[in-house]
C-alpha cells in the first residue's frame, strides 16, 4: 500500500484517523501499532511475521544491553542486535546479488552454477534496518534510555508513516513522543497542509514526468536521438524529486497529525552550487545517517592523511548506493558521488563558488542529472548506449514529448528553484512552519489543501498509472 493509492486515500487513512481521534490517549499508540501492521500487511503479508519477530527479539537485546554494567557485555550485546538486524537486510536484500555474482565467476570457469531460490525482498526492509540500528547504537552510547514497552518499539520500528520509505527517525529524536506527546489543534492543521501538497507533487507532478522517463527509457535505446534522451534524462530527474520529496511531506504530514517530529528530509536540492552541497539538500535523514553511524567512525575528517580521507568517502557512498539496491549500478552511482566529493574536497567547491551562481547551479545540475541515468538503468551496456546518445548532438533533436508533460514541467522547475529565492523560502515556511496562524491564513490553506487533494485523487481514480520509486528500496 503506497500513500497515493485510492484504497489508502478513501479508505484507510479516513477510518485511521477516525479511531485515532475518538480513542482515550492511552489506546492511541495502539492504533497506530495496529494501522502499522495491517498497513505493512497489505503488501508484505508474508513477511510481517518475520518483522514482527525479529523486532521484539531485538528488543530484548538492546534492553539487556542497557541493563548490563559490564562493558564487554555491553559490546557483545550490541554486535548481536546489529548481527541479527545486518544480517536480515543482507539476506533477504543482498542474497540474490551475491548468488548471480558467483555464478557468473563460475561459469566463467566452466564450473556448475549454484542452486539458488530467489528471495523476496520484503517492503521497506532498508528503511526498517536502519531504524533497529539507531536504536540499539544510541541505547549503547547513553544518547538516550531504551523503551519500557515492546509495544512503543513496535511502534517506532514499524510507524505506518515513514517505515517503507522514511524519513529515518533516530531513536532519540522521537523516544520522549512516542511515550508522551502533545497534540494541537494548529500542528494537525499544519500536518494535513503538508501531507496534501506531498500527495499533489506526487501525483501531479512526479507522475506526469515519470510517465514521459519510462515510455523513453524503455525503448530501444540505439534508436533515440539526442533530444529524446535529454527529455528522458530531464523528466527521470524531476520524478525522482517530486517521487520521493512529496513522499516524505506526506509522511511528515501525517506524523504532525499525530504529535510527532519527523525530521526533514530534502531542501530545494537542485538549487546546489556543488555535489557536496547537494548531498547536504538530498535525502537529508540518510546522509546525517551514514556520517554519524559510519563516516565519522571510520575517522570522519579528523583523519591523519588526506588519503584515509578520501577513503572515508569512497567507502560510505559506495555503500549509500548499494543501500539504494542489489545491482552494479547503484554501486556505480555511490562511486560517482563519492568522486565528486573527493573532487569538491580537492578543487572544484572552490571553482564552483568563484563562477557566478546560475552557472554553479546550472553545472551541479547537470552532474546530478547524469548520475541519474546510471541509477535508472542496471545495465552497464545500456547505460553506456544512453550516454552515447546524450552527447550524440548529429542524430538530432527532434522529440514531441506529450502535452501534459510539457505542461507539468513548467510546474517542476519553477518548484524545484524556487527555494534559491527569498520569496520561495518565506513561502514554505508560512505554509509548514509557521508556529501561529491567523484565522483568515487557515481558511485560505484549508481550502487550497482540499482542492490539492480533490484534484490529486481525481488523478489517482483515473489513471492506473501510479508507480513510487523509492517503494522498493
């Protein structure tokens, strides 16, 4: 089930927010617990026993770790809980990666491939991994006291929201809300703005551009000219943003609505004057994730030699794109990024910060969107015949790209740039973040919100066109 489906939007989230809302608040986590679970049930039925287990397993463990004063217990309790944790993400996502790699070793050496059953890979698996990690690492380091229920760390763990595709919420930012939290009126009026304009850049605008990217890069890639891979490339760009960006303001909507802080997860990233940057923009839970859970102890950049340095980056975005899928391509994507970071450290943030700001922001873009056509494609073959088309300028340009997303477009760059303005800052944070609305401003997003969300599920109902990117990662 995905926050953008009819059966979500007309069924499950109005009953949801019914039996929330009626209930005492002592039943209130429950309720979510409860909406979780059949949530995750819905797309994953075979798995929810296995992530149901495991979590309170984990539970167990972190709490016995924290119980404990001995530190060498303390050490070896944590290596369990991440064992367990690691070890379900690299089976049921990586398995099936490792058994094809052999096998082509092997049968390159003439030698009898390995039996193998594929393994489903579970809905949300990445996300739900480094959320158990946050916990048990922050439990150990004393950042904050574990749960007291199992109940509350089924509800951390497995929070309908934001479990199959984020934001990741650390432990310690949400422990003392999932214990205890304040609900007000102006807070859920604010998480239904939020989750009404998540839903119409989601339907609106990444569905239009994601409509366009799969009809160009499904084709016969030796066929396309110059022009049609531009627009493939473009519309690939804009879908992922919108994708994936209005999926977290609906998650972060929905959780305002209950009295929780999900942290935020994109700023205006195609406005970036460098890659560095743009990873500070993109995804922002994910990268202050692998900083703090990995980059910084690895040494971070208190390190003695530029060289461990650059071996540092190297190594946390090569795993940041194999987290993003079990293919050769995200890996190549993570060691494309990381270049570039080693490149910014070197040379190029300076360049780019001496050239004038437009050109900066037009370069950086252009470095992103390319990265964006190795992680679309996981063949190394057809990525190869893509980038020969982008820079193949004889074959022409000719591309009649259909009317709606010709129109749409003009709607996703001027979105999409429009946080490099002061007007397009002041926008956003009168429209999520102000503390005290007046009457006349409530009215007035009250009623832009419902036409956004009448509008967007018109869409839905219409079309059965309503794919979610980050779904399986």
């Amino acid at each position: 089930m995905v926050f953008s489906s009819t059966f979500f939007l007309l069924y499950f989230l109005p009953v949801f927010l019914l039996m929330y809302h009626i209930v005492g608040g002592k039943w209130k986590n429950w309720v979510v617990l409860a909406a979780s679970i059949f949530f995750y049930s819905w797309g994953a039925p075979k798995f929810i026993f296995v992530i149901i287990a495991s979590t309170i397993i984990d539970f167990f463990i972190v709490r016995r770790m924290h119980q404990s004063s001995d530190d060498k217990r303390r050490r070896q309790l944590l290596a369990l809980s991440l064992i367990l944790n690691l070890g379900l993400l690299l089976y049921f996502k990586y398995a099936n990666f490792f058994v094809e790699n052999v096998n082509t070793v092997l049968s390159t050496f003439g030698v009898s491939r390995m039996r193998w059953l594929e393994v489903a890979l579970p809905i949300g698996i990445s996300f739900y991994t480094f959320q158990t990690l946050t916990y048990a690492i922050d439990v150990y380091r004393k950042a904050h006291e574990p749960l007291k229920k199992v109940s509350d760390y089924l509800l951390y763990i497995m929070s309908f929201p934001q479990m199959i595709a984020g934001p990741i919420v650390r432990f310690s930012s949400v422990a003392d809300e999932i214990e205890r939290r304040t609900e007000r009126a102006e807070d859920k009026l604010i998480g239904a703005y939020r989750f009404a304009v998540g839903l119409a850049k989601k339907v609106i605008i990444a569905n239009a551009m994601g409509e366009q990217a799969d009809y160009i890069f499904s084709s016969d890639l030796t066929e396309i000219n110059a022009g049609i891979a531009w627009v493939g490339m473009i519309a690939y760009t804009f879908q992922i943003y919108f994708d994936f960006s209005g999926y977290s303001d609906m998650a972060i909507g929905l959780g305002r609505i209950m009295g929780f802080h999900f942290p935020e997860n994109f700023n205006s990233p195609y406005i970036s004057r460098s890659i560095t940057e743009f990873w500070r923009r993109w995804h922002i839970t994910l990268g202050s994730f692998m900083r703090d859970y990995l980059y910084i102890p690895l040494g971070g950049n208190k390190v003695s030699a530029k060289g461990k340095l650059y071996r540092n980056l190297i190594i946390v975005f090569l795993l940041s794109g194999l987290w993003h899928g079990a293919s050769w391509n995200f890996i190549l994507w993570g060691a494309y990024h990381g270049t570039f970071l080693i490149l910014d450290r070197l040379f190029l943030a300076k360049f780019m910060s001496r050239l004038w700001r437009p050109l900066s922001i037009l370069l950086t873009f252009l470095f992103v969107m390319f990265g964006w056509v190795i992680f679309r494609l996981e063949s190394m073959q057809e990525i190869g015949q893509y980038f020969s088309k982008l820079f193949d300028f004889g074959s022409g340009w000719y591309c009649r790209p259909t009317v709606d997303f010709e129109f749409v477009l003009y709607f996703a760059v001027f979105f999409s740039f429009i946080g490099a303005s002061r007007m397009g800052a002041s926008l956003t944070a009168w429209f999520f973040e102000a503390k005290q609305h007046r009457f006349s401003s409530h009215v007035m997003l009250t009623a832009m919100s419902i036409c956004l969300f009448v509008v967007s599920v018109a869409i839905v109902t219409a079309s059965d066109f309503n794919p979610f990117i980050y779904f399986r990662f």
